[in-house]
C-alpha cells in the first residue's frame, strides 16, 4: 500500500487547491479547480447540510459538471465564497456555455464555524468573497494541511478541527494505474479518537507515519467512555465532515454517484457518531477522465469497488490528517499535538 507523491487529492493529474483564511474573523475558505471542468456527483447523508448547487449533480439531472468545487467556513453566509469563484471563473472565461452565456457551475458545501465575539458584518463586506479571491489566486498543487483554508476554525467533539487530504495509486486488473485522492474539513459533531485517544479510531489505515505512526490500537472500543467525551450539549452543535474524492479513472456519472456513496464510509470509520442530525456531512467525487457511455469503460465493476474502498481509506486518512495537523484557535479545542505529542 502507498500513497501517491504528495499524499494530497492534487496527485490526481488535473486537480488544483487553493486556501485561505482570517485570522481576526476565525474562518476559511477552500477552493478545489482545474483547468477543465470535472465530471461530478454527490452524496448527502448529514441531517443539518448547508450546500449550493448540490442538485444539478443528480443523476436524474441534464449538468453533471463542476468548474470549481468551494468548501467553505461561515455556515450559510459562506455560501457566498461560490459566487465569487463564479465569478472569477467567468472572468477568466470559464464555464458552461448557453446562447453566448458563460455560467461557471460552482457547487459548494460550508461548515459552521461562527464565534459569537466575531464581526463578520463590518463594512456590510463579505469577508467569504474576500477569502474565496485569494484562495482562488492561490490555486496550486502544493497547499497546507490542519488549521487552514475552511479547517482554519474546524472543531470535532474533542479536538480541534481542520483541513486534512490524502492520496493512493495502484495498478488495476486492465494493467493501468489510476490514482485517488481526497480532500476534507473535518468540523465533525463525533469523536476522532479510539476512546480517551491519542489513538485514532481509524488509525489502522495509517501510511508512512501520516498522522503521528501510533499505528492501530489494541484498546478495546469502549462506547460509554466515548459517550461521555462527546459535548453534554452536543445536541445544538451545528458540525460537519465536507470534502471531495478525485480520481482520474475513467468515470461516468454514475460511477461516481457510487464513489460518493462508498467515501462517507471513511467519515464513519474515523468518527463516531457521523451522519447525525446536526450534521452536515457531504462528499463530492470528481473525475478528471469523464466518459459518457459506461459500457465503453476499461474499469470493471469489481475495479469500481476497489476505487469505492480506496477512496473510502483517503476520506478517512484525510479526517485524521485533518486533526494531526491542526493548531488550536482562539482556544477552541486543544489540539492533537497538544495533549499527545511528547
């Protein structure tokens, strides 16, 4: 098993990220691009999701496509991150041409990540705007990983939060070699850790040290003791796990409806509880190498399962990187590297 070479979602040849964050305003904005657009579909299973353009990617539906894909802080004030991506796409002359129209298809999805002391109104501006400008100017292959981009302010039930991505490649039984790769704003209502920690709960699927090489537990899974960590009030918590599978296999719409699907299974495996009420968890999945006619596909179904699977470990391994990698804000939650790091 190995990751690709940077263990980050832009392995996938194609893919773009770019971050930025307030300080002052304690919020982030993340924005995943390319130079062409991506064939796209998505999976909700949080009951508090805050999302735009999400339907346009059922497959019931005519635009499967993503010019840009926006993960973003601010709860449904955040929303307003896609516009402006939407509009700098149509600057720069990108998008879904209809009657000489250029309209850049920007599906996004926020986290709330609000703080009652803040001033996000000042100036009447939308500082999400600001943020999702400079994260698009920023788009690069390399970016940071922990407190950034929409994770900048992220916090899960016992630890702080953050932005966390992952990558693996392998060859396929038609000989070629397709890589994957996932990016996520772990904000999550649940536990990270195996009980009391610092073991994570998915810490078996752990490469190369990624998240602190503490490898598997061989504790038992105790679930009242993590009961008793979740938050007493955890019932008006508004939290989520967002993020993005990418692969450059060749994929039809509904093939990757079936990655999204099988992604949320690395939420589950690395928090606990997920999908709850009060979240908001939503995978998009992305290919760079669309085909439109799934008969004329050198992937298999038995091949498709193993992307599902793989993409799943990515997801997984990215929330906990998201957590590894964080720096405590404002005092939110302590960090990782804070309570366990010798």
């Amino acid at each position: 098993m190995q990751p690709a070479l940077k263990n980050l979602i832009t392995d996938v040849n194609g893919i773009l990220v770019g971050s930025s964050e307030d300080k002052e305003l304690c919020t982030g904005v993340t924005v995943i691009a390319g130079e062409k657009p991506f064939l796209a579909a998505v999976d909700v299973r949080g009951g508090g999701p805050g999302t735009k353009e999400t339907d346009m990617l059922n497959l019931e539906n005519s635009i499967g496509r993503a010019d840009a894909i926006v993960l973003s802080g601010g709860s449904a004030f955040g929303l307003d991150a896609s516009s402006e991506i939407q509009r700098l796409l149509r600057k720069d002359k990108k998008g879904y041409v209809v009657s000489d129209n250029i309209i850049p298809l920007v599906p996004s999805a926020v986290i709330f990540d609000l703080q009652p002391s803040k001033n996000y109104w000042e100036n009447n501006q939308s500082i999400w705007k600001s943020l999702a400008k400079s994260a698009y100017e920023n788009l690069n292959k390399s970016f940071l990983l922990g407190s950034k981009g929409a994770g900048y302010a992220a916090k899960t039930a016992t630890l702080k939060g953050g932005q966390g991505s992952a990558s693996w490649k392998q060859k396929f039984s038609n000989g070629l070699e397709y890589t994957v790769g996932s990016i996520v704003i772990n904000n999550a209502v649940g536990n990270p850790l195996l009980n009391k920690g610092p073991h994570f709960l998915s810490g078996y699927l752990e490469l190369e040290n990624e998240f602190g090489g503490l490898g598997p537990s061989k504790e038992i899974f105790d679930e009242v003791i993590r009961a008793k960590r979740l938050n007493k009030d955890f019932e008006n918590q508004l939290n989520t796990v967002i993020g993005i599978v990418a692969t450059d296999a060749p994929l039809t719409r509904n093939n990757l409806k079936r990655l999204a699907i099988m992604s949320h299974d690395g939420i589950a495996r690395s928090i606990h509880p997920s999908h709850t009420p009060m979240d908001g968890d939503t995978i998009f999945a992305i290919t760079t190498n669309q085909i439109e006619d799934e008969s004329k596909s050198p992937v298999s179904k038995n091949d498709l399962t193993i992307l599902g699977s793989r993409c799943s470990d990515c997801v997984a391994r990215a929330c906990n990187r998201a957590i590894y990698e964080a720096e405590s804000i404002d005092n939110l939650k302590p960090s990782w590297k804070e309570l366990f790091e010798k």
